[in-house]
C-alpha cells in the first residue's frame, strides 16, 4: 500500500470523478493522506483542492 507525505508532488493519472475540470497529467501538491481510508488530499496547481479516493478508482502517480 503506497503512502504520500505532506509536501509531495504527484501527477494524476485517473480519476473516476465526472465532473472535475483535472484531466491526466495535471499535477498537483499532497496536502495530507489518510491510510485508513484511502484518501489524498491534494492542492491541484489549476486551484481545485479535489481529493483523490483511492479505493473508488483514483490514480495518481509521484513525481520524482
């Protein structure tokens, strides 16, 4: 199970959210991570704060 810390830089690769303006590739900044429940929090370089569910479906991948 991969974990992500606060300050790390990843890219989305997929997202399962139809009505977000991300598309694959954008990146963005880990804001924090939740191991219980999957879930990142990120702060997108295009403005959107929208969190990434990784067990629903969410991909993104880090940056090196």
């Amino acid at each position: 199970m991969p974990m992500y810390d606060r300050g790390q830089r990843i890219a989305l690769v997929a997202t399962t959210d139809q009505f977000t303006e991300l598309q694959p590739g954008d990146q963005g900044t880990v804001r924090s991570f939740d191991a219980t429940f999957q879930t990142l929090n990120v702060d997108w370089d295009s403005g959107s704060r929208l969190s990434m569910l990784l067990d629903e479906g969410d991909e993104v991948r880090v940056l090196a």
